[in-house]
C-alpha cells in the first residue's frame, strides 16, 4: 500500500470581504481527498483568490491521497475528519464515500463524474440533504456517447472499438452508455479492464481482440497514467480519444471533456458559500455545462488520419505535436 500525506498552509492568505463572510481569528481549514496525486490544488486556490480573498488569514491547506491503493482511504478520511476542517474537498466517488462514512458533520464538496444520488452521497440534485454537495463534470451521465461519437467520426472505418477502464466497478457505467450509440453506429465493442495497473497487459488483450480504435475511460488513475497510456497507443497505432486536454497536449489523438478552469471556479465557491455559513444539504450539485473537444494534428498525421470538417470546426483546441 502507498500512502502518501501533504499537509501545508497556502502561502496566500485569505480572508472575505462580505460583511457577512465570518471573519474570523482563527485560519479557515481546507481539507482535500482524492485517490490519487495527479489533482492539483493550485487551480482552486487560484480560484479563492480571484472570488475576492485577499491577505489577513491564512487558510490551512491538508492534502492526502493514496496512490493506487483505494483501500487507504477510509483511514485516510477519518484522519482528515479529526482535524475537523471547515470543508472537505473530495475528488472522485471513492474519496467522497470514504469521507461521508468517517463524518456526518464535516461539510463536503465533491468533484466528480458519477450519480451522487445513485451513490448515495444525496437525496437529490436539486436539495441533497446531509453534508455533501458538488459538482459533477458532466451535465449528464458521463458524457461516454459522445466521446465514441466524436473517435468514430475521426476513424469512420473502425467496426470494433476497446474500452479501456481501470479495475473500478463504477467506471462501468461508462460501458452502459455508450452501449446503445455503439449499437446505431455499428460499433463492436471490446471492454478492457486495466489488472493492477498492468497497462502493456490490458493493450495486449486489445491488440488479441483486434481493436480498431481506443476509448479511454474517465477515471482519475487515468489521468494520472497518461503518459503510459498515450505511449502505447502510440506503440499499438490505436487512435484513441481522452478526457482532459493534457491527455492530447501529450500525444494523445482527441479528448473530450471539461473546462478545467471552469470545474476550478466552480468548486471555489461552493467552498467559499460554505466558509460563509451556507449548509451543503441546501446547495444543489452543480452540473458542469461547458465540455471541450481537443484534437491533436501531429499525432492524426502519425496514424495517418484526416480529421474531417466537422470535428475541426467543433474543435475549442488544437494541438500540432506528438508523443
């Protein structure tokens, strides 16, 4: 098991300039959950500073992850609960359970792509209750369908496309949307499940199964791995479409997501409403509405793909490299 803690203050102070914004005497206390290390906090604290914050407080930054090990959470959450923050922020399903088992009372701000009522992290999106709220990074579902719709209409040809999803019983999901857009288009689908992180294992169950094209899951440890992973799509000349725009800055062919920047602002000031007094169970998740498409035209040269006008025209990004 690899656990790993980093508990730090910000050197930004903060401190709100609403007469109302509890200015207090004592430091506000960010807590931040995730399963892996590749969420940066500079973006949120970015996000704190440009919502009005200004010197007068430090706010006291506590970051853990565990890297590849899952089941470290829970022990993970109830040491941050005990340190009893202001705001928990967690990334991912995994990290948000983990936190609302360790506590009822420490108010919690997900990011995420999954059903938080499903999951059981709120009775609804409108009002969830309790002391969690977020927001999710699609504004439906995990926005699977059009990620195969957007790599099918770069490789027109492929009839069997892979999946790739790490060992996480809820990036299935995934699989079941994209299922029915699979079936108009006439896609054959092959599931492939990354074992203990073994990557060259799970491209080579892809290259057996005769793989045509690659759709790589949303999933943090993905993110994280990107650069195993946009290498050997390289290596097996898999066309393959992503979900953050990195992904492709570092090699990969397409990705289709979230503004990041946007995700960041939003997060801040749920945090910030949270600071000031606001209860979660009042707040309703937030479903991000701004989703981006990245194409790289180095890497569609190496494999020697045309994108055709209308991915072109639909692209916010392009980028001329590859891996």
């Amino acid at each position: 098991m690899k656990r790993r803690t980093f508990s730090s203050f910000v050197a930004a102070s903060f401190l709100p300039l609403s007469g109302n914004a509890q200015s207090r005497s004592r430091a506000l206390r960010l807590g931040i959950l995730r399963p892996e290390s590749t969420f940066s906090n500079e973006g949120v604290v970015l996000a704190l500073q440009q919502l009005g914050y200004s010197a007068g407080q430090t706010l006291i930054l506590n970051e853990q992850f565990a890297d590849q090990s899952l089941s470290s959470l829970p022990t993970l959450a109830m040491d941050m609960a005990q340190l009893k923050p202001e705001v928990i922020l967690t990334i991912g399903s995994a990290a948000t359970n983990a936190v609302q088992k360790a506590t009822v009372a420490v108010p919690i701000v997900f990011l995420g792509t999954f059903d938080p009522v499903l999951a059981g992290f709120a009775a609804s999106l409108a009002r969830p209750g309790g002391n969690a709220t977020g927001v999710l990074i699609a504004s439906e579902g995990t926005f699977a369908a059009r990620k195969l719709e957007f790599l099918k209409g770069a490789v027109p040809a492929a009839k069997r496309i892979a999946i790739l999803l790490p060992d996480d019983p809820n990036a299935r999901r995934q699989v079941e949307e994209v299922q029915p857009v699979a079936s108009q288009l006439g896609i054959d689908l092959v599931v492939a499940e990354v074992r203990g992180g073994d990557y060259e294992e799970a491209f080579a169950r892809i290259v057996a199964a005769q793989g045509e094209a690659l759709f790589v899951g949303a999933h943090t440890s993905f993110k994280r791995d990107r650069k195993a992973i946009t290498g050997l799509a390289a290596k097996y000349r898999l066309p393959a479409i992503y979900e953050w725009f990195d992904q492709v800055r570092g090699g990969g062919l397409m990705a289709y997501g979230p503004n990041r920047g946007k995700l960041y602002a939003r997060i801040a000031l749920y945090i910030d409403r949270i600071f000031k007094g606001e209860k979660p169970g009042d707040m309703p998740v937030e479903q991000a509405t701004s989703l981006e498409l990245a194409l790289n035209l180095g890497t569609a040269r190496t494999l020697g793909i045309v994108f055709p006008s209308m991915l072109l025209s639909r692209a916010d990004e392009l980028v001329d490299s590859g891996t």
